[in-house]
C-alpha cells in the first residue's frame, strides 16, 4: 500500500547513487541504498581520478575527509609508437585541490557511510532482478523473491544497468561505438618509488593519458593514475573497434605493460588487482529518457560520462546527477505527486548545471574520436618521425627547413589535406 511505501530506493552504491541517497536523508526522506556487492566499493576495483568540484558541493564542510590518494599537479598526454614516446608535460601546483588520484573501492565505501550517518538504509550483496511497476508506474523493485515499494526508484547501477529498458526509459539497443571496454590493473609500488619516479613531491600526484599504439591503432586509449602506494593502469577501447579486428583486451594490456616508456616506470612493482568493465562513452547520444513515473536515471546508467582525449571525466558527473535526482524526488514528495510530470524537473536540473551543459556542448567529440583512425596510429608515427629526425645529428645529413622536413616525413603516411580535414574536425568538436 501506498501509505507503507518509502520515499525512494537507490540501486547502485558507486558515486551517483550514494550521492542520491545522502541528498534524500538529509532532507528527512526515508530511503534505502541497494547494493548488489559484498559492500559498497567492493566490485569497484583500481582506480582514477575525480574533479573535487561535485564532492564539494555534496559534501562542503568536509569533502577533504574523503579518501583521496594523490593531488594532481603533473599532467601528461603522451603519444605512443611502439618504441617511442612523445609527451605534453605540465608539472605545476596552480591547479590547486582541482583533481585527486582515488580507488574506488575505498571512496565507494566512505561515500555510502556518509549517506547512512545522514539516514540512509544501506542494503548490501542484494541484487535487483526486475522493477515493479503497477498501472504504468515503477513502485519499487524485486529482489530475488523480496519485494521492496518505494514511491521513487532511482537508478545508478552502471553502464550495463538493465532496469532502464525495462522502465521503457530505453528503447533502443546501445550503440557499440557508444560504449567502451576498460581493462584496469593495480600495480603495487613503494611510495618513495612512485615520487622518484615520476618527479613527485609527497603527496602530489601524476595523471597520463596515451593514444597510439596502447589500443593496437584501434579508437581508444590507455592511462595512468599515480596512487600513495600504487599505480592505476589501464586501456579503453570501444566495443565497436574490438568486434570489427577481434583484439583481446589482455593481450592489448600484457603489450602496454611491457612498453619501453611504462616498463621502468613499472619496475619491481606487484600487480594487485585487475578488473574489466564497460565504460559510456557516447555521451548525449547514448542518453535515454531520464525520468519516467515513479523511476529516474543517473550516473553511467544515463551515459553521463565524457571523454576529451586529454580528460576523462565521470565520477563529477555521477555525483552531480544523483545530487540532481535526489532534489527531484525531494520535490516529487513536497508535492505528493511522483508522476513523469514532476520527476522530469531533473532532466531541467541537468541541463541548467554542468552536466547536460558539458555533456551537449561536447558532443562531437566521440564521433570525430571514432572516425579519425589517424589518430591511433598515423599521427603518433608521424610526430615520432618528425621529431626523431629533429633530434638526429650524425654529420651527414644534408640541413632541411622545419617545414620541409615534416613535409618528407608526411610522404606516404598523410596528405595535407587529411591533416587540415581532421585538424578542422577537432577544432569543432573540442
């Protein structure tokens, strides 16, 4: 009965939905954080990096309390032939508090304790089968043979998350250019080691991005997170690229590792986990309908994840939407009324804050990723090239203009016009 019903139930512990659920106890509502995993983080294994700006905003009196690894104050975009690395570096500490290294798999865990001292009831190693919906509308969930009744179902269960289909949120099959798989691996290393080698100070951080050879040419790339006493390793490639060449991520992987650029970085260091999961990366494009009578969408369930080739950003999205979905159901429950009509004030939220806002106006950016396959493998050749001639004094060589030797080197692998074309493209997508 309706009267026997709480407030709202959150599937999915990660970032969006204990942010969802913290913002809903704190305004006194009575709602449950469903968490298929042994606890919250558990099956969030490695790591990455998240923009603090969110969790401030969730959390303002004590968001530093959060545990973050590592303050990012190098940052590192390299391309990657197979023997060689050319690298944009910046080492400064005007960044600030902008960005920290984190595992997951403790961040989760200290998120959902925020939301359970703020009220919240955290039920986990509980797996959601169905929605149950009645007339229309979600009233809750089943679990194995329990059934649980809400007035508001919020959803945060991931990339992979089924419940939106069946909501009828969406109707149509994921695009396989739209999504990616992430291969990830934690490799333990001693903390002084981590510093001396990547030019840290205590606490400070190091985040590397790669494109070229790590994603075997394929749309995708590799990066690198430096943590207090680990290094978060990994590749990402679009589902898409793997079907059409039939790659295997581990091989990818087992390649990457042994690269002359990451192997003495990597050194001596223990490997402690290793994990594989899909990753949204379509951005609006993928995005389903958000709400829906009685049910609404966040975090990566939604798409909501952004990837510019040089930053890759989601844990500030999802943290945001679960904040903004809480607020809907907050007003859904002022009004009595949890119907589509209402709820949709959260796809408004979304478009009035950074989310939608980033999300639209960079939404060229995964198409001009996925059809620009210079940029895996001719382009990195081409700068190594270039760059390697630059560098090369052997007393022999006959002295060559700048411009006329890009312009031999260029010979064979890419035409100015295919330069000026995908060099126009990205300037409109970025």
């Amino acid at each position: 009965m309706a009267e026997e019903r709480m407030h709202a139930i959150v599937v999915g512990a990660g970032p969006a939905g204990s942010a969802a659920a913290l913002t809903l106890a704190r305004a006194g509502l009575e709602v449950v954080l469903i968490e298929r995993g042994a606890a919250p983080g558990a099956k969030n294994m490695t790591g990455g990096r998240l923009y603090t700006h969110a969790l401030k905003r969730l959390l303002p009196d004590n968001w530093a309390e959060a545990p973050m690894e590592r303050r990012v104050t190098r940052e590192l975009v390299t391309f990657l032939t197979e023997e060689s690395a050319i690298s944009l570096d910046l080492k400064s500490t005007r960044m600030g508090d902008n960005s920290y290294t984190v595992l997951r798999s403790r961040l989760d865990a200290w998120l959902a304790e925020q939301a359970e001292a703020a009220g919240a009831m955290v039920a986990s190693g509980v797996k959601v089968d169905a929605l149950l919906v009645e007339d229309g509308r979600v009233v809750g969930v089943r679990c194995g043979e329990d059934e649980m009744y809400a007035h508001a179902v919020i959803v945060a269960e991931g990339a992979n998350c089924l419940l939106p289909r069946q909501a009828g949120l969406r109707t149509r099959e994921i695009d396989p250019h739209h999504i990616a798989t992430g291969v990830k691996t934690t490799i333990e290393l001693p903390r002084q080691v981590i510093e001396d080698r990547f030019n840290l100070n205590p606490g400070e951080g190091a985040a590397q991005l790669f494109v070229g050879s790590p994603s075997g040419g394929l749309p995708g790339g590799g990066f690198l997170y430096t943590n207090q006493e680990s290094v978060s390793l990994g590749l990402v490639m679009t589902v898409a690229g793997m079907q059409k060449h039939q790659v295997r991520p581990a091989d990818l992987m087992e390649a990457f590792r042994a690269h002359p650029a990451l192997e003495p970085l990597l050194a001596g260091g223990k490997v402690a986990e290793y994990s594989a999961h899909l990753v949204p990366e379509g951005g609006v494009h993928m995005m389903p309908q958000l709400a829906g009578d009685g049910i609404l969408i966040a975090g990566d369930a939604a798409g909501f994840v952004l990837n510019l080739g040089f930053v890759i950003r989601g844990m500030d999205f999802a943290i945001a939407s679960g904040m903004h979905a809480a607020e809907a159901v907050i007003e859904a429950a002022a009004k009595g009324d949890y119907s589509a009509k209402t709820l949709t004030g959260y796809e408004q939220r979304l478009r009035d804050s950074f989310v939608l806002k980033e999300l639209a106006f960079y939404q060229r950016v995964p198409g001009f990723i996925e059809n620009t396959p210079r940029m895996f493998g001719t382009y990195p050749a081409l700068i190594e090239s270039i760059l390697t001639r630059m560098f090369t004094v052997d007393g022999t060589t006959e002295p060559a203009h700048l411009a006329s030797m890009a312009l031999t080197e260029m010979n064979g692998k890419a035409s100015l016009m295919q330069l000026a074309g995908d060099a126009w493209r990205g300037v409109r997508a970025l």
